[in-house]
C-alpha cells in the first residue's frame, strides 16, 4: 500500500462522514422543528386561554357596574 492509496482512502472516509454529518444535522433540525412547534401549540393555547379568561372578567366586572 503506498501513500496513494491511503490518501485516496482518506478522502473517501473524509466524504463519507461529511454526508454522515449532513444527514445527523438534517435530523437534529427536524427535532428541534418539531419541539418548537409543540411549545408554540401550548403557548398559543396558554395565550388563548389567558385572553378568553381577561375578557371574561372585564365582562363580569362591567356587568356588575351597569
């Protein structure tokens, strides 16, 4: 084996673990896609909840006065 050949091999291990690479960060990015969509569900709901509750309230509290 001459340092030819290893250098070839080098750069074929080289590439293959950049694509290895590429597909791990491809996954890690849909994770964390999929995590930032679930706590934006719940903060919307937690928002939607907190509004509806607020008006409720205003509506008591001017039910009351009038």
């Amino acid at each position: 084996m001459n340092s030819d050949d290893s250098l070839l091999e080098y750069e074929e291990i080289t590439v293959r673990l950049d694509r290895l690479d590429d597909k791990v960060e491809f996954v890690r990015a849909e994770v964390a896609q999929r995590t930032g969509r679930k706590i934006g569900r719940a903060m919307g709901i937690l928002y939607g909840v907190l509004a509806g509750l607020f008006l409720f309230l205003i509506f008591i509290i001017l039910s009351l006065i009038f």
